[in-house]
C-alpha cells in the first residue's frame, strides 16, 4: 500500500483562542506542519476554501453551530467534501465517537488534548484515512 501524503496544512476550528494557539505551536514545533484556525462555524466553509488544507479538526462545541451543523456545511461543499474531518473535542464518550464516525469524521481525538501525543494522533489518524481510502 502506498504512503500517504505528507501532510503540511491543517485548518482547526475552535472557539478557544488559547487552544487554537497551543494546538498550533504543538504541531509546528513537532511536526512542521501549517495551523490555520478559525473561531467559529461560520468562518469554517471560507477559511477552508481559502487555505485548501489537507485536514480540519474540528470541534463539536462551537458558539454559532455545532460540529455536525459545520461537518454537514463543508461536506455540501464539492472541493471541501473530500478532506478528511477529524473531531476535537470534550464530548466524545464513546457514544459520541460513534456518532462522530458515523457521520463520516475520519477520527476523534478526545479533549483536553495533550499537546506532546496530539501530532502523533493526528499523524495516525491521517495515515488511517488514507489506506481506507486506498482499499476503496
């Protein structure tokens, strides 16, 4: 099976500033990679349209729209609909994981995140996604 892209650009929707900013520093220290957040659902479509990332994380809990409410807009989006969408969040017991991969997130990663295994998550994650895509 092939190795998946390298990935470099991750587009992260949270209302949280200081999450956005720790979430960012995390994967750019470890990993190189682009963090371009955005603080609200509504913002979610644009942004990704604008900064094409490879990836959205994506929180459940947002001020003007929840998770799915913003999965379900960017999933209506044709260029959009084909990143992989991985939910960050507080509310993922295991029902709400469940819910999450049934809607089509391609992972969750449990908050509060510890910003010392989030890349390797997210590195497994995205490896995960892309040899399910690879069988189909």
């Amino acid at each position: 099976m092939p190795s998946p892209p390298i990935l470099d650009r991750i587009l992260y929707i949270d209302d949280e500033p200081m999450l956005q900013r720790l979430v960012g520093l995390s994967l750019k220290k470890t990993k190189g990679w682009t963090v371009s957040a955005c603080l609200n659902g509504g913002q979610a479509v644009s942004a990704a349209l604008e900064r094409t990332p490879q990836l959205i994380l994506l929180d459940m809990m947002l001020p003007d729209m929840d998770g799915t409410e913003v999965f379900s807009a960017l999933r209506a989006v044709p260029e959009l609909a084909v990143i992989p969408v991985a939910f960050l969040s507080g509310r993922c017991d295991q029902a709400d994981r469940e819910n999450y991969m049934r809607l089509g997130a391609c992972g969750v990663i449990g908050k509060p995140i510890n910003p010392m295994s989030l890349p390797g998550q997210i590195d497994a994650i995205w490896t995960g996604w892309h040899e399910e895509n690879a069988r189909m």
